[in-house]
C-alpha cells in the first residue's frame, strides 16, 4: 500500500501568499477527483541531488530535521536547536523505493539531477561509474541533468549514458580509474538535456568513432515518454541555465545552456502530436523554503531551520526570492507536476500555472536522504492527469530498514579497490569542523582549507608566495568529524577518504596578481548580483586576511579590510598575490573580480595541497572565528 494511502490525510490545509510574488502557495496535499474505471492511479518516485553518496552520509550532511526542542546553555541562555533523523545511503533508499512500489503496478522513479558529481571518494575515484551501477539497481527510469553532471564536460557526460572506459592505466590519473571493476555499459535510464546544446558545428571523429553535431542540437535527448498500458506521460529534462556561473570553465566549453521555461514549452506541442498531454518538467533548479517560526514549549517564538515536511505541507512557503517561482508560474499549463532540485532542500508546495490552476512542486533534500512519492490520476478518456489528483508527501530514508543486498554489493566492490587511498591517514583533529558559518560568515573548516591553500608551495612562482586564499563555500561539501569512523581505532583521525567528502571536485590551485581595489570588489560581489538574498556566498579566507563588513540584505557593505595587519586601499595602486581554485579563478559563483588576475600560475590540486598541509598543523585545533566582523 502506497504510503501517502495509508495516511488517510483529511482536512482542508490554509493557503499561504507568497508575498510579492504574485504566487499562491498551498500544501501538497489535494482533493482528489474519483473517476472510477476511467482513470489508471500512477505513482513517481522521485529524488534530486544525491551526489554519489552511495554509503550513509555522515554529520550534518546525513541529518533531516524533524522537530525542534528548546536547550540553555550554562549561562541561562535558552535557544531553539533542531531534533535531527539520520537518513540516507544508497542501500536504505532503494529498500524504501522498493517497499512504496509494492501494490503500485504504474510506478516511476525519477531524479531531478546532480545525480552524480561533487561525490564521496568510493563514486569520485571511479569517475562516478558506481553511482550509475547503483541507480541502474535502484530501478532509476529518467533524469534531468544537473549542473555537476557537467564538472568533466559533456563528453564524459556523454560516456556515462552511453558507456566505455577512459584510458586512465592501471594507476588511473588523479586518483581516479575507470572500469577498474570491469566494463562500464553506462546508465540504463534517460539523461534529458532539453536546454544544453551545442554551441558549435562538432565535426565527426572517427578515431573516436563519435559522429558530427549540428549547432542547436541537444547533448542528450530533450525528453522521454513513459508509456503505463496506454497511459502515456512525457518527461522533460532541463538544467538550471546559470550553470556556466557555477560550474568550471573547461565543464561547460563548447555548450549553451537556454533558458529553461522557453526550452520546455517548446517541447509541449512536439509531445502533443505525439498524443501525449500528460506532461511532467524535472527541472534542476529549486527553492529556498522561508523560515519557520516555531512556538515552543515556554509559548515564545523562534525563527529556526525548517523541518522537512514544514513547506508547505505545515503552513511553510517558499521564500518570494527562489529560482524556481518564476520557471513554475510560466511553464505551459500544459505541464501537470514540476519535479525540483540544486536547492538542497526540501518541500512539496502547489504553485499555479500561467492559468491559475494549482501544480505541485517538489523537491527531496540532497545526498538520498528523502524521497517524494506522489501518486496521480490519470484520465483514460482526456489523455491526461487529473491534476486535483496529484498528492505529494516526502519520505524520510530513514536507517532501520534492511539493507538492499545488491547495493551493498556494488559498494563492497568498490570500496575494496579503492581502500589503499581512502584509508590513508593524514592527521588528527581536535574536535568537529564544520561549514557551518558564524554570523559574519565564517567556518571553523573554511579557515583550515584556505589556510592550506595559501601554504601549498606549487602555487609559489619566481619565490613569490601568495598572502591571501579565497575558498569558495560552496566547494565545502562536508564537515569533518572528531569521531571515529570505519577502520579509524580513536577519534580524531583525518582519513584521505573523508578530506576527499569535504572537496571532491580535483580544482586545481591558481595563484595570481590582483590590485587592492579587486579584492573590495570579490568581498562585495558575496551578496551582490546573483548572490544576493538568500543566495549570499562567503568567501573562506585565509589567516592574515581581515575584513569588516555591515548592513543587511540588500544594503551589506564592506567596510574596512586589511591584510597582515595593514590596510588595503580600494585602488589600483597596490597588488597582491593570492590564491583560489580553478572554479573561482574563472569567475564561478559570479565573482568576476578574480578574472582580473594577471600573471596567473596553475600549481597542484586543492586536495593533494589539504593533505600536504594537515600533517604539519597536526593535531589541528579550530582557530578563533575573528577573520571576518560584521558590524
């Protein structure tokens, strides 16, 4: 029985304004329409962002929050703090996929993308083959790409639907081998690309045996139709169009990403004359839910991290600034459920159409922690859904069901060829280091890795080393744990496998010349432009780089930086040598500042330049959060 039947779920939900937006906002759950023997009852399954995280996801990364409780520190200061669920690991989610498949005979699973890219060592040393073996297990039928799916470039994206090996040797390069395990055949399900074509003419290779592209044409197919005994429904597949903005350079050379409303309508009447009106948009950009406001116990107020199920199934909304507002209220009406992910969040809320017809929303987390299921109508005599019939719930992957053997297999496989890398010890902690960010926007494991990075010595050029690191956060994708973990026998230990989790994409370390007033210009581009709202990146920095910043969103301004204790003016007349990844280098998560560095100098990878430096500050304990003030 599916699981949003047995729930029984009644009563008549509040609809909330999002306000400014001009959108209505109502929970995921509706009234549905009962046609009897004219409609078929079809279920999706369907995740986004997993990010190869085939074993349990660990820390803050493997957390869902449930609820909410109050605690007081010992100086009487009483706060709200999140009551957390572990969840997650490949081996969990398809024993709950296939335990909600039972008694679902037109059953779907479906993945709004970053289904691989940004992974843990035991996928990434593979170039992310297990993953695609896992969800080829899963029963994974259909997937938009995300924009990780482009961090090694359109060929190998290309390789991974199709297929074949990469000619690393028996080393593998970086640390990375393909088909170490065997032939690689590539994903059984459908990669969609509806808005990433080429951007020039790609002439034939028959070395390569790859055929020519015309200009315009998509990298993958734009969509796929599921056809349930006669019920037929079209997926389209579209990628976040800033993905050149945040993805690196030479990930996305030779593509152009559309904009993804235009892309997906266009698609509508193509599957029409096909006879499908049944059309569902898995969409890899998301939202932000808004933040709840729990009451607690003592009867006060307190804003706090949504809980899973809060938007919009508890009175929550998506925040009025979130991407995917305005790619829900203009794709075609045609369109009956868009499938969300990139956000990392989680929320299943009715948006409606361009026609004011309520459409569901969802998105499931990150790293297979959640899933949603919804279950629909379809109308045999319409050739189409009943949209009042759309229900939608997420489910928590929750650990105390049985492991699916088959996946525990693939993961036994894997982790034996790659043991010798991921079990060597780097160093010690002291206790946690997290992303989590201080108030002024720095992180205990920001300063560690940007301190390594200014220390690297292959980025030293001429005898001239850099005095400033710039990370990126978003390139921090784990915290480090002080407890022990796998074949660790104290706690403390730095496996390469878990420095690895914390930066999994191999960016390489570029030094370079910029003038002071570059530098006002990066630290003022956190919170400008794209990264304005609640799209604000802070930048980690290195020990001897101190800024003073104030304001709120949308008036933040630097006020005052210094570097070794001395001031930078906001001109020209001073430069710097400093250092960052080849992303930010670029100009990535829109910090064009960086693109005026001069005399640029590639060194090592940032992880080989984390594990040279650990073992010299070893045991490291966390430095004092005063980098960054804010007034």
């Amino acid at each position: 029985m599916s699981l949003l039947r047995a729930r029984r779920l009644t009563g008549v939900m509040a609809v909330v304004l999002a306000t400014g937006t001009g959108v209505l906002m109502t929970p995921g759950i509706s009234q549905a329409d009962s046609h009897g023997r004219n409609t078929m009852n079809i279920q999706i399954l369907s995740f986004n962002d997993f990010h190869g995280n085939l074993e349990p996801p660990s820390g803050s990364s493997g957390n869902i929050v449930t609820d909410h409780a109050l605690s007081t520190s010992t100086a009487g200061v009483t706060t709200a703090v999140n009551v957390n669920t572990v969840a997650g690991g490949v081996e969990y989610l398809a024993t709950h996929l296939r335990k909600a498949r039972v008694g679902n005979p037109n059953t779907i699973t479906v993945s709004a993308g970053d289904t691989v890219g940004a992974s843990p060592l035991v996928s990434a040393a593979f170039h992310d083959e297990p993953t695609i073996e896992a969800m080829n297990a899963l029963g994974l039928e259909v997937s938009a790409l995300g924009n990780h799916e482009f961090d090694e470039g359109y060929k190998e994206l290309q390789r991974l639907q199709y297929g074949g090996c990469l000619p690393d040797g028996p080393d593998g390069l970086n640390n990375q081998n393909s088909c170490a395990a065997g032939a690689f055949t590539g994903a059984k399900f459908h990669m969609l690309a509806a808005n990433v074509k080429y951007a020039t003419t790609v002439k034939a290779n028959a070395k390569h045996q790859e055929k020519s592209k015309d200009k315009s044409t998509t990298i993958l197919p734009s969509y796929w139709v599921k056809n349930f005994k006669g019920a037929k429904i079209g997926f389209i597949g579209v990628t976040l169009k800033e993905t050149p903005t945040i993805v690196t350079a030479a990930g996305v050379a030779g593509l152009e990403f559309t904009d993804e409303v235009k892309a997906a309508n266009a698609l509508v009447p193509v599957l029409r004359k096909q006879g499908v009106k049944a059309i569902i948009a898995l969409v890899h950009q998301g939202g932000t839910p808004a933040l709840q406001q729990w009451v607690g116990p003592d009867k006060k107020t307190y804003p706090v991290t949504p809980t899973y199920d809060y938007a919009c199934e508890k009175g929550g909304t998506l925040a009025t600034d979130s991407a995917i507002l305005p790619i829900a209220k203009n794709l075609d009406p045609q369109i009956d459920m868009i499938i969300t992910g990139h956000t990392h969040n989680a929320y299943v809320c009715n948006v409606p159409d361009p026609k004011g017809q309520q459409r569901m929303v969802t998105s499931a987390a990150s790293f297979g922690r959640l899933f949603t299921e919804t279950n629909l109508q379809y109308d045999r005599r319409t050739q189409d859904i009943v949209r009042t019939s759309v229900k939608s719930e997420n489910v928590i992957v929750s650990r105390d069901v049985p492991l699916a053997a088959d996946e525990t297999s693939i993961i036994a496989t894997y982790k034996a060829l790659v043991a010798p890398i991921a079990n060597k010890q780097l160093g010690l902690i002291t206790a946690d280091l997290t992303r989590t960010q201080s108030p002024a926007g720095e992180s205990t494991l920001g300063d560690l890795i940007a301190d390594a990075q200014v220390n690297d010595p292959s980025v030293v050029t001429g005898g001239v080393k850099p005095v400033v690191a710039f990370m990126n956060p978003g390139g921090i994708r784990a915290d480090l744990s002080f407890a022990k973990s796998g074949p660790e026998t104290v706690d403390g230990i730095v496996r390469y496998e878990e420095a690895f989790t914390v930066q999994p994409f191999n960016n390489y370390l570029v030094s370079m010349d910029v003038t002071g007033a570059d530098i006002w210009s990066l630290l003022g581009q956190q919170w400008t432009g794209s990264n304005a709202g609640s799209g604000t990146k802070f930048l980690q920095i290195s020990k001897g780089l101190n800024y003073t910043w104030n304001g709120v969103a949308p008036s933040q301004a630097v006020t005052a930086v210094s570097i070794g204790g001395v001031s930078v003016a906001n001109d020209a007349t001073s430069k710097y040598r400093i250092v960052t990844n080849n992303f930010l280098s670029d100009g990535g998560d829109n910090f064009a500042a960086f693109k005026n560095g001069t005399a640029k100098y590639f060194g090592g990878l940032d992880i080989d330049g984390f594990a040279a430096y650990l073992p010299t500050v070893s045991p490291y304990t966390a430095l004092p959060l005063n980098r960054i003030t804010r007034q």
